[in-house]
C-alpha cells in the first residue's frame, strides 16, 4: 500500500533543544465531552497473505489495509474519550484504545506500542498509561495496540517457532507484532479515524515495542512521521546475540526450539533484524534512554542511532543520566521530551 510521504522534515537536532527546554509537568486534562471517534464504513478488505518469520517476509509480503472497528467505550486514563477498536492483521485480530482529546478540528495521533508486560497483568490498551496521558494533555490522539497474545488480541500461530506465550524470548522473535503495529499506522493514514488528522501520525514504542517501532519504520516506509523509540533493544539481534552468547554461553539455549543461532544461520539472524532494512526508513528516528538500563544497555540506542544515520536517515539519543528501563526516576522529563518532539514534527 503507498503511503504518505513525510509530513515535514525539521531537523532533529532544534527538534530535541525545544524538548530538553519544555516545562516537564504539563496541565492535566478534565473533560470528558469529547465525541467519540466513528471509523468510516469501507468494503471488507481481502486478507494479504502474509509471512511472519521475519522482517524480510514481511517487506516482501502483500499489504492489507485494515479496517478498524469499534467495540464500545473503555475506562479513561486523562478525562478523553476511550473507545475500543479491533483490526485484522494478517489473518488474526488484533485489539486497543483509541483515546481522543476534546477538541473543535482534527487532531495528530500517536500510535503507542506496548513492551513485553506480563499477560496476565495486562489490561487492554493500560501500558505507558503516563505517556499516553501526556500526549492526551497535550492534544494528540492515541491509538494504543495490544499486541497478538495481548488483551482480546488473537494469540499467535501455535506452530510457529516463535510462538507468543505473551513473554519473554518468544515475544521478540514474533515478528507477526511488528505487523500489528504497521496495521494501525495504516489505519491511522487511512482517514478512517474521525477527528484524526491522517497527515500527521507519530509512532512511539517502548522496550520491545521499541524495537517493533523500528521494525515498522522498515517494513513500510514514512507511514509515521516520527519514530520514538524508548529503551529499546539492539537493532542489530544477530550481533546482540553473538555479544550475549560469548559472555554466557547458556544464553544460546534460551531460544526457542526451531530457532538456529547466529552460528548456525547468521542470515536469520539479519533478516529479523531492523538494522538490516535501515536504508528503507525515511521518517527521523529518535531514541531515548536511561543510562541506568540493566534491562537494554544505552549503547544499543547509540549503536541504532549510528546504523540509522550510516544507512543516510536522521537520528539522535537522549541519555538521561541514573533513568531505569522506564526512565525513573526522570520518567517526566522524558515524557516531556516526547511530547515536545512530536509537537516540533506533527504540529
């Protein structure tokens, strides 16, 4: 499916000076009367067929575009208008929130992907609930996704090697996720999303969502406008895994049954692997991370950065010095960061 060119191009660097001089706490949002978004009826759309073993397919593979429906209102998180949705993606349904702020036009939206939470503690669209209240504070619309083996999410293909249980090693290597979160970008582009401006589509991931956020920006180029991707895992797996398994052989047996090593097929490895396909993305890229991540080191955010800027796109880090994979105790000052780099770009 053709998607939209980049909405605008401003540069990273004056992008992150505003971020890093926003005011960090930002006015709560109280009202509730916000009309709640109706997707616009379209014909059922033919199911694409779809390779999920990994980034490669699904580059290679046909593009469906979804179509969203609704499935009635959820509890809010910032006084919006919450709404479930449910679309396919690749063969499977996928369900989230839609959350709307009160306003008189349309107004840009972000997609939120979730990290790998428990299952059994997660509750439909209820991750990075202080990031998506930000960005509802500040205006934006949010599309929050549930990942398959998530929430009301249909649950990955039972024989697949890289079945998703919903955590752990099997979560990352189900690139069927990364699909999810293409469909809900494509969704987003579509207009089918009253009160979304459909020009104006930010994408912000955490942890593996993080590194799904990457994925999408390679599978189907400049369907967001900006990237944000926080504590994120290494972009490169193969050369991730081949650092892990020198200092810990045991490492290795962690995979899942039917995944070969980076010994045994280093092309695998690449071809799940985003910083393969970097040359594709268009959209700018940035990376924010805390320097106390005992779960992602910081250095794999520089190490992306520098692949995505090797690769001829635009990309920059912030550090924040003593933050934790969630970036405590600075989690507002990232936030604000967020919310100031999309506004540089969306606005």
């Amino acid at each position: 499916m053709p998607v939209a060119p980049l909405r605008r191009r401003r540069s990273l660097g004056w992008m992150l000076a505003a971020a890093l001089s926003a005011t960090f706490l930002l006015t709560a949002c109280t009202s509730d009367t916000a009309t709640a978004p109706t997707p616009t009826a379209t014909a059922t759309p033919t199911i694409a067929q779809v390779d999920t073993s990994s980034v490669r397919t699904l580059i290679e593979s046909d593009r469906e575009t979804p179509t969203v429906e609704t499935t009635g209102t959820v509890p809010s998180i910032a006084g919006e208008t919450a709404i479930g949705v449910s679309y396919p993606s690749g063969g499977l349904n996928v369900t989230g929130v839609l959350r709307m702020p009160q306003a008189e036009q349309p107004v840009p939206i972000v997609i939120v992907v979730h990290g790998s939470v428990d299952p059994e503690r997660y509750e439909t669209g209820r991750d990075l609930v202080p990031e998506q209240r930000a960005l509802l504070d500040a205006g934006y619309a949010v599309l929050a996704v549930d990942m398959r083996g998530y929430a009301g999410s249909d649950a990955a293909d039972a024989a697949s090697p890289s079945v998703d249980p919903g955590f752990g090693w099997a979560t990352v290597l189900d690139w069927g996720m990364a699909l999810d979160v293409v469909g809900a970008l494509e969704i987003a582009r579509s207009g089918q999303l009253e009160g979304v401006e459909p020009d104006a589509v930010g994408l912000l991931g955490h942890s593996l969502g993080g590194l799904l956020a990457l994925d999408a920006a390679v599978i189907a180029p400049g369907a967001a406008d900006l990237v944000i991707a926080m504590s994120a895992p290494a972009a490169d797996l193969d050369a991730a895994i081949e650092l892990a398994v020198a200092a810990d052989p045991d490492v290795a047996e962690l995979l899942p049954d039917g995944v070969p090593s980076p010994t045994e097929n280093p092309e695998y490895w690449a071809d799940i692997s985003p910083a393969s396909f970097f040359d594709r993305a268009t959209e700018p890229l940035l990376l924010i991370h805390g320097s106390a991540d005992d779960v992602a080191p910081a250095q794999w955010a520089q190490d992306t950065a520098d692949a995505w800027t090797q690769a001829g796109g635009d990309a920059e880090v912030v550090i924040l010095e003593g933050g934790d994979h969630h970036l405590e105790p600075r989690r507002d000052e990232g936030d604000a960061i967020i919310v100031a780099a999309f506004d540089a770009v969306l606005r």
